[in-house]
C-alpha cells in the first residue's frame, strides 16, 4: 500500500501518476517505456500512466503522487491507502488498428472505443490515433454508430414536454452569434430551448464565451431544468453538464492537435444534443470559400448525414445551407459580439444586418417545428417578437435568473487596419479573420477581437479603416500586428471604385 500525494500538475486531460525510483511496494527497475497503471482504493480504479522520479520532495518512497486530473478522480484525501498494478493495453486499440488498416469497424467497436476513453484508459497519444485513424474515411453507419457511443449514459430528460428544440452552427464563420439571438425569441415564443453552448476551441470565441459576458453559462443539471422551466429558455456551457463525457475529452484532444474532421464534428454535435435531450434541432450549415464547408455539394453530404443520423435516432434536424463567404456580424470576440446581440435585441438603428436577418430566419426555422405555424409563418413571427421588444425582456430574464456577469472592459490596445487603395470589398478571408482575432488574444481574454467597419459590397477610400484590432495583451497585440502586416484578409476591387 501507498500514501495518496496530490501533485498539483494539469496535464490536459491526461492522468499521470508518480512514484519514486526506490518506491517501498513495487519494483520499478525493470519499468523501461510508459506504462499504464490501475490504481485501487476510491470507488472506481482510475487509470493513469506511470512516472518515476528520483526526487524524494516530489513523492516520498512510500508515496503515490496523482496529478490533478487523476486526483479528482479517485476522490480520495491526501494521505489515504491505495494501490496499484500494471493495466494491459485496453482491447479497443485492436480495432484502431483495423481502422488504420481501412476496415469498417462495428457499432460494438465504437462503443468500445468511446467506452475506454471515457474510462481514461486512453492517453491523447491513442485518442490522437484514433482521430487520425477515422478521419480519412467513415461510412454513415460508422458515423451512426460514433454518435450513439458519444451519447453516453447520462441523458437530460425533460418531463411533460413533446418538443425541446436548440440551434447549432457547423462553424467556420467569425461573429455568427445568433443563437444568442435565437433563444430569447424561441424563448420569448414559448418553446423550450435548453440552449448547450461550448467555450472556443478553434474559433475567436464560442457561444458560451459570448454569454458569458452577460451571465454566468456554468449550469448544472438541476439548474439547468430549473431556468428553462421558469423562462422557457437558459444558455449553458455544456462542459459544466454531465453529458457526452468522452466527447469533451476527444474535443480536447482535437483542439491540441488541430484535426477538425467533418464526421466527427457531426457525431459531436448530435451527441451532445441528443444528451441533452432534445428533439427538434435546426443546424445551420455555412458555406464559402474560406468556411469549414466549401461548396454546396459538400454542404450536400453533410445534410444527408445528419438528417440520416436524425431518422435514425429520433432527433428532427432541419439542416439548413446558409450563406458563409463573410464573416457575420461585425463583432469578432466576445465582448463586441455580445454588443452586437444586444443592438440587435435593443432594436438599435445600427445594429449589424446581416446578423439580424440571419437570425431571424434560423429562429423562424425553429418556431415552425411548433405544429400550429404553418411553413413561411416562423419568420414574421420571429421579427414580430423582436420587434415588440419581448425578445429583449426575455434576454433580461434569462441573464438576471442565470446570474448577470460582471462586464469586461473591451481591449485598450487597439490599431486600425486600413484600405490600400480605393474600391468596393470583393471578399473577406474568413480563416484569416479568425486567426488575427485569435493571436489578438480573442480565445483567451473576453476583451480583445475585431470590430469590422466594412463588408463585402462596402466602397472604402484609401486609407479608409476596414477593421480594429483590439487586444489586452502587449505580446498577443505584437502577434495580431506581425500577421496583420502581411495579408489583412480583405481583398478591394478597383471595380466601381472612386
């Protein structure tokens, strides 16, 4: 038996365990490559990989040392007896081989797969290696059977009602915060839309970046149901819920190793909706040349996928194929995307119109899931309910029940991009957007971004400001400036110009 030791190292979602070369129960001399171990005394074995170290401040002889992942785990105090023994490799790694080797794997493989991962029988090296390994090619059945082991155990039930609906963007667009928008008029309207939101992995920032802004988004269960009961709709980060738990460990593992597949993405999204237990979900699908989908046709598949994967596990997915060549909105960034929602709710003259007008098509899309609107009804019932000003007042309560966040401050450090020459913005380079507001620090500080004066169509003179960057950190601001100065992401057309 050995001492339990917290050692206080985050290793992104990976378990690490520690023991000292001349450990008092276990021989560690013949240990040569990375091992697996079991650890017994909590309620569960955790699983975690083996580190020997030779410094007795770290873990004494007679000691355990569990990181902080591994820590939470076993839900033990420092200082109690556990144990340990070696782990064989999880049989599921034979089935990424066979995916590697371009087999069709079985419903029961994935489940074993998501099954492992989720037990943290995996480290990021295999998890990386079984993206890999499915990213080049998946069958709709192997993609099926992905989001049903995605799902997991745990599911949100939502008693007495036959519709709960949500929205989801397949990504790829900077701005595009209309699910914000969208929940406090399908709210305000009356259907329940217990709105699961993620913080950035990729993007400049996420919905629940955005919200967070307003109100606080980390929501349990049981306050979850809670607020959608009380005002029809709430905005929570679903990290906080306990569903799809092996999705938010692959999602973590994605994000580090920058493989966004299309396939996986979809298993994602369905997973997470499914487990939160919705029934009716309205995805939007941008596309553009610069967008995560290219072409229609691609967009196409897509569509056909996730309308399959719906039939199939009884979520109604009204997919919708939406215009992606430009950034939405002109906020990039959490804090100038909340300003943007909040114009836009208030009925502000100069609220961003195409974030308007999007939103309120997506909204009316999922107002007509309600069987008393008629096809082409949603729209006008979704203008009329922002107009009025109920959206708004609905908003109010969801941020004032959901707790009112403190307001960051917008970044100081600040530069305007300008205009080279005269002429009309032909296009705007979405990745490129994302990625100044990204090394500007968007991901990270709530505060910096991008604030987009011009869009496609727009006349600029020379020297006129097509964006400005703000940020909060000086060596975030540097990064932003140093790519900034070799491509802006605009391109201006003579054509029709000045």
């Amino acid at each position: 038996m050995l001492n339990l030791k917290h050692i206080a190292i985050n290793s992104f979602n990976e378990n690490l365990a520690y023991v000292h070369k001349d450990c008092d129960a276990y021989k560690v001399d013949d240990i040569k490559t990375l091992t697996k171990v079991e650890i017994h005394g909590g309620v569960k074995p955790v699983y975690a990989f083996l580190q020997v170290v030779d410094d007795a401040r770290l873990v004494k002889p007679n000691e355990l040392g569990l990181n902080n992942e591994a820590f939470e785990q076993i839900n033990l105090p420092e200082g109690a007896n556990i144990s340990l023994t070696l782990s064989p490799p999880p049989p599921s790694l034979a089935s990424i081989k066979r995916k590697i080797a371009g087999n069709i794997l079985s419903a029961g493989e994935y489940a074993s797969i998501v099954n492992d991962i989720a037990a943290r029988r995996y480290s990021n090296m295999d998890i990386a290696s079984f993206l890999v390994a499915s990213g080049s090619f998946m069958t709709a059945s192997e993609v099926l059977a992905l989001t049903e082991a995605l799902i997991g155990e745990e599911t949100i039930r939502w008693d007495n009602e036959s519709i709960v609906v949500d929205h989801h963007c397949f990504g790829g667009v900077p701005g595009n915060k209309t699910d914000l928008i969208i929940t406090a008029i399908v709210a305000a309207y009356g259907l329940p839309m217990p709105k699961t939101s993620s913080k950035s992995l990729t993007s400049c920032a996420g919905v629940a970046d955005t919200m967070s802004v307003l109100a606080n988004v980390d929501l349990d269960e049981d306050r979850l149901k809670a607020l959608v009961k009380e005002n029809r709709g709430a905005i929570a980060c679903y990290n906080s819920l306990p569903i799809a738990q092996a999705n938010k460990i692959i999602s973590s593992v994605e994000r580090h190793i920058g493989i966004t597949q299309q396939q996986h993405l979809a298993a994602s999204i369905l997973a997470i909706k499914l487990a939160a237990g919705v029934t009716h979900l309205v995805l939007d699908i941008p596309v553009g040349p610069s967008s995560r989908i290219k072409s229609t046709n691609e967009a196409m598949r897509l569509r056909k996928l996730v309308e399959y994967i719906g039939d199939m596990l009884s979520l109604e997915i009204d997919a919708v194929i939406t215009d992606g060549s430009e950034p939405i909105g002109n906020g990039i960034g959490a804090v100038l995307e909340a300003r943007d929602v909040m114009k836009i709710l208030r009925n502000k003259p100069d609220a961003p119109q195409d974030l308007l007008e999007k939103s309120l098509f997506l909204a009316g899309r999922l107002l007509e899931f309600d069987p008393k609107l008629r096809g082409g009804q949603g729209y006008h019932v979704a203008k009329e309910i922002l107009q009025s000003g109920r959206a708004l007042e609905t908003m109010n309560k969801i941020i004032h029940a959901q707790g009112k966040a403190p307001q960051p401050r917008l970044g100081h450090l600040t530069r305007d991009i300008v205009a080279t020459t005269a002429g009309v913005v032909e296009s705007i380079d979405n990745a490129r957007i994302n990625k100044i507001g990204v090394l500007a620090g968007a991901s990270q500080y709530p505060g910096a971004g991008l604030d987009l004066l011009k869009k496609v169509g727009d006349r600029v003179e020379q020297g006129e400001t097509l964006y400005r960057i703000h940020a909060v950190n000086s060596t975030d601001f540097a990064f932003a400036n140093s790519v900034v100065d070799g491509y802006t992401g605009y391109e201006i057309s003579s054509k029709g110009g000045y």
